[in-house]
C-alpha cells in the first residue's frame, strides 16, 4: 500500500474516532476525561486531562509493547518481555485498575520501565511478560490479573480486542456499521456515526474481532453485578443505551418519583444543567409545576468537585452557570439537581439564584446521599468532605 493511501485511511479512521468522542465527551471530555500517550522513537509525550477514562496510543505500527518495556542496564528484566509476532498498535481503557500500584511496583522491581502514570502502560507491560502462544491469549491471561473496573479495547492490524470487567462497573457496547463493528460506552456515539447498536458487552466478556466475524468467551465469572450508578445519575448523555436501559427514561423517572417523595409549593421548576435536566423534566410533569431554563451552562467549564482547592471549586462554579433574572426573579423556584458530592456547587447557586431576585429557593436531588468515597473510576474526595457523610 502506498504511503498516501495509508495517509487517508488513518485520516478516515481518526474522523470516525474523533466524531465518536466528540458525542459522548464533549468539548472538554468533560464526562469521562481523556489521556492520550504517544511514543516517537524515544521522544515520549505525554497528556492528561483529569476523568476517568485513560487512553494509551501508538503513533507507529511498530509494536507498542516491544517500546514500553525497556530495562535498566543491567538488569535481568528482559527475561520477563514476550514479544508477538502481531503488534498492538493502540490501546484505551475506561475505568479504574484497583491493583494497578502493586502491578508496577512489582514490574519495577524485574527491571520494567514507565513512562507514564497511566494504567493503560501498565496493561501494555503486563502483556508484555505474560507467556502465551498468540496476542489474544496473551490479554485473556494479563486481564484476569487485574482487580476493579474496566473496559478495554486493544486494536492490532487486523483484530480488535474487547473485554469488560467481571462486574460490568462501567458500560461498553458494540453496534455495526456496513460491514464494520463500532465499540463504545455509550451509545449516542453510534447514532452520530449511523451505527446501529446490537448489544452490550457482557461483564467478563472478551471479544475477538476480525474480518471473520465475532468471537465471544468468557475470561472471569463473577457471582452479582455492580453497575456504576453515576452512570445514570450524571455522566452519561440521556440520549443513550446504558446498562440495556434508556438513560433519559430512567433520569426522569427519578425526577417522578422525587416529586412524589419530596413536594414543594413552587412557581418554576429548573435543573443545574445539563445532567439534572431530564430529572427536572419529570419532576415538573409529576408535580405539575411549569418547567423553566433558568440557569445557563458554559460547557468549557469542566466538573467542579473534582478540583483539588475549595477557591478554585467556586471560581469554577460562577464561570459555568449563569442564572436568567427575567426568569428567576420574584419566584419561588424549585431547583433539582442530580446529586451532591461536596455541596458547593449548590451553596455558590443559591446565593446566585437569590441574588436575581428568587423569593425562595427549594432544593431537591434527585439520586440517593454520596455518603462513601468510590475507588473504581470516580474522583471522590475522602469521606469526611463528603455533603451526606
């Protein structure tokens, strides 16, 4: 194949990955975050933008397995590298590796070298010592080492490697397009490339594909399984297919069901865009009270109860919503929001919403009390800071 066609297939390609992540992470990545590593024959960047979803690429076909396992002069870790024969050109993962620290600090000690911070590296590296005959059991052996949740697709010249943790934590799904498979966490991705959805991947699900179709087996077994609720709650987009469940039906039904719970004697019912929106929307048709847009979004503003110090937080906080006075003023309004990790968004809000003259402000949640800090993918802070511990 001549170098200029290369060049337009890896454009097509990167178009349709581009426009995937452009539907479920928006401008800023914002619901899942995004980490990207490239490696230029000994030129290592690296970029980070905080979330939950790690993301490890090769800009070269060379096997990105053979350039991440260095060792030290002198060492004897080179007995522990296992290269194959079918290269690894990219691998992205979304979800957190719970024993990620103890796997590195044990390939560090046989002579491995990182580069990086990422787990997506530490997969990359524990592929590369696990002994097997081909690529594909290689990751079916390295996976079921790891502990918490995950997601992983690993893409070679012709096979796409899929797997999903045991207990299904976060969400990934496969659809078709033509002749192609498209995988995803959500499906709004699909519907913006004209990929129709066929199914989730199954918790302990690895799935070969390649031109000869699908192949299915199970890599791990797990008694239960354990459904990330923010999923519902606040990271996905209403428009998907999460957990084999309409995220924008579920999010109203909550907003149905805090009405019944939880009346108020209001004039206008807003959200804390855009997540708490469609819980909004059903609080409003189950208490009958007139939906209204009065707070606006700046979306180049990220997710403020992840920022490390309380002043950023609520600088954060007056750059992304805006309240509408014409709306807002001399009204008693109920604001539902979808949940409370710190509660500062909340405070800085309602002092806002008082000052564009609401009469009174009601504030109603429409998911159960954060009273625990998560470990699988969820930048919670320690109990204490938390509002409802």
């Amino acid at each position: 194949m001549r170098n200029y066609q290369k060049f337009f297939i890896s454009l097509f390609v990167f178009s349709f990955i581009s426009l995937s992540l452009s539907a479920q992470y928006g401008p800023q990545f914002d619901n899942r975050g995004f980490e990207q590593w490239t490696n230029r024959v000994n030129e290592p960047t690296h970029w980070h933008s905080g979330g939950t979803a790690t993301g490890t690429f090769s800009s070269w076909v060379d096997s990105q397995i053979e350039q991440s396992t260095q060792t030290r002069p002198g060492s004897s870790g080179t007995k522990s590298v296992r290269l194959y024969p079918e290269s690894i050109w990219g691998v992205t993962a979304n979800g957190n590796i719970t024993n990620a620290n103890e796997l590195r600090a044990e390939m560090e000690a046989d002579g491995h070298i990182f580069q990086t911070t990422s787990d997506s590296e530490i997969l990359l590296h524990e592929i590369a010592r696990t002994h097997a005959d081909t690529l594909g059991e290689a990751i079916k052996k390295a996976i079921t080492k790891f502990t918490g949740s995950f997601c992983l697709v690993f893409i070679s010249k012709d096979t796409m490697y899929v797997a999903r943790d045991g207990f299904g934590f976060r969400p990934l799904s496969i659809a078709r397009m033509g002749k192609a498979w498209c995988v995803a966490s959500e499906t709004c991705a699909f519907d913006l490339l004209g990929a129709n959805y066929v199914r989730d991947i199954q918790p302990g699900e690895l799935l070969t594909i390649t031109n000869n179709g699908l192949h299915s087996e199970r890599f791990t077994h797990k008694e239960r399984q354990a459904h990330c609720i923010f999923e519902y709650i606040y990271f996905s987009r209403p428009d998907s297919v999460i957990f084999e469940q309409s995220c924008d039906k579920v999010r109203r039904k909550m907003g149905k069901q805090l009405a019944k719970e939880c009346p108020v004697d209001a004039d206008i019912v807003i959200s804390v865009p855009d997540s708490a929106t469609t819980a909004a929307l059903g609080y409003s048709q189950a208490s009958g009270i007139r939906f209204e847009i009065g707070l606006l979004r700046n979306h180049y503003v990220g997710r403020t109860f992840i920022d490390p110090t309380q002043n950023v937080r609520e600088q954060k906080v007056k750059l992304k919503f805006n309240p509408i006075v014409g709306v807002l003023k001399n009204k008693r309004v109920c604001v539902v929001e979808d949940s409370i990790v710190r509660g500062t968004t909340l405070k800085i809000l309602s002092r806002m919403l008082r000052d564009a003259g609401a009469l009174e402000v009601h504030i109603r949640i429409a998911s159960p009390p954060v009273a625990h800090p998560c470990f699988f993918g969820m930048d919670f802070p320690s109990q204490g800071e938390l509002a409802a511990s």
